[in-house]
C-alpha cells in the first residue's frame, strides 16, 4: 500500500471486445461500483481505440478516466497507422506505453518506449509505462537486472516534474495471460528496486512520487494480496476486467484495504 496518491486500478482491454456495444455495456457494468469508490481508488479503463470516444462520452463527470493503449512519439505527420498524444489529449488522462506485448509482437524497443513516454507526458497525458521479465529470466535470476534496464532506459528522457503523472507497472511476461500470478513477495521486491531505480534516474523525491503497480493475472481473490503490500500503488488488470462483476469485486477489495490503511 503505497501512499502519495489514491491506488489505481488500470483496467487493461486489449484487443477486446470486438463489437463496440460489448464495450459500452462493459462500461455500464462497472461505472456503479467504480464511482461508488472513486474517492478511495482511482479507476482507470483503457480500451482499443476505436471505442475510445464511445467510452468517453459514457465518462464524462463520473470521476472514471480513461486511456489509450499506446501512442507514437510524434505528434502530427506520415506516420501511417499511428496515433499521436495530442489526438489522444483531448479525451483521455492516460497513456499506457511498453506494453509486453507490444514489446513481444511489435519489436517496441526501450527507446521506442522511451520517446513514446516523453511525448505522451509533454502532452499532459499521465503515462503507464509497463517492465517484466520474460520466464528465462525469471529461471535465470536475471529479473532484477532486465526490470531495471527497462526502467532506466524508459525513463531517460522523463525528469522530476513527470513524477506525479508517470506510473510504472509491473508485470512478469510469465504472470501475464497464465493465470500464474506472481508471489506476493516476489512482486514486492521487485517494486520495491523500480523505485530505487526511479530514484536512482530521476531523482529520490520522484521516486516518492512515482506510482508503482502490480500486474499479471490479478483478479478479485489475489488484489488484495498486491494492494496491501508496502510500496505497491494498484494493479494493472487484464482479462479480469473485461467481466464487470469481477472487476467491480477488484475494485471493493482494493477500496476496502485502503479503508482499513
Ligand atoms: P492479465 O493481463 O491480467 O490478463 O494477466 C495483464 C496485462 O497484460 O496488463
């Protein structure tokens, strides 16, 4: 449980759901709960982008905001295909960048990442900037190592007057999709060296600042098992937040942790 700012609970879509009713009612089905509790966690949906001004309107004075799943680090030009920061401003808070999959099946590099935070945060969008390490890693005892070459290089083009917007996510690539959710205390220490190396680059009174979340198969009987850990801000939730009800639960439990905090 971390303290600078509410948790929050990023409800990653994916490339889901493909018709854009499903997305609308997705949104019907968890507005209740979330703005119920939107004075104790921040709620954040990020759906594909084409349902993004659909979800927008829906949002509008509820206290729930909303994201894209990427952005191109430039704003305006003949970069087919891709969509810009300043597009994005006009109705989304967030930005969620590095995503493993975009890393895994786009070749998204850490500079890539790098220049796409930049600009999402020169923007005045607030960015969730998504490190893990593959499973070899993992086995190999090179996790620390990669997390933290992920967050330096991510972060080498942010400075101290980001903190308060810049979020970075934990998810081990193996805890993503599997349904194998990470040890508690695994998630912890690695949260725990992202912020010395939040620190470390761009400064220890940032690092206070920066929010840091867990993700990779949390749903509603393990979020409190993340969210109530010193150091951890929230969660980055995938599959479990396409289904209303689960997520809303996810929502409750991490309300009620940050009661009793
Ligand atoms: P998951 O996905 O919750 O389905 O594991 C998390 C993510 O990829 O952000």
């Amino acid at each position: 449980m971390g303290v600078a700012q509410l948790p929050l609970l990023a409800a990653n879509w994916k490339m889901n759901p493909i018709d854009g009713g499903a997305a609308l009612d997705l949104v019907k089905g968890i507005l209740p709960v979330a703005s119920e509790h939107s004075d104790r966690v921040e709620v954040a949906l990020f759906p594909p982008f084409p349902w993004l001004l659909g979800v927008a309107e829906m949002l509008d004075q509820t206290g729930i905001e909303l994201g894209a799943q990427d952005c191109f680090w430039e704003m305006s030009g003949a970069y087919t295909g891709e969509v810009s920061p300043a597009m994005l401003k006009g109705w989304c808070q967030w930005v969620l960048v590095g995503h493993s999959e975009r890393r895994a099946y786009l070749g998204e590099t850490d500079e890539m990442v790098a220049r796409k935070a930049a600009a999402a945060l020169s923007s005045d969008l607030s960015v969730i900037m998504c490190v893990g390490e593959l499973d070899e890693h993992y086995v190999a005892g090179k996790g620390d190592e990669v997390v933290s070459a992920q967050v330096r290089s991510g972060l080498s083009s942010c400075s101290a007057d980001d903190s308060s917007r810049l979020v970075i996510a934990y998810e081990p690539i193996w805890a993503i999709g599997t349904g194998k959710s990470a040890d508690p205390e695994h998630a912890y220490k690695t949260m725990r060296l992202i912020r010395r190396v939040v620190g470390e680059t761009i400064g220890a009174g940032a690092a206070r600042k920066v929010r840091v979340l867990y993700g990779g198969s949390v749903n509603s009987g393990n979020v409190e098992s993340y969210v109530e850990l010193p150091l951890c801000d929230g969660c980055l939730v995938g599959g479990a937040s396409l289904k209303a009800e689960e997520f809303s639960e996810i929502v409750k439990v991490t309300a009620a942790v940050y009661a009793h905090g």
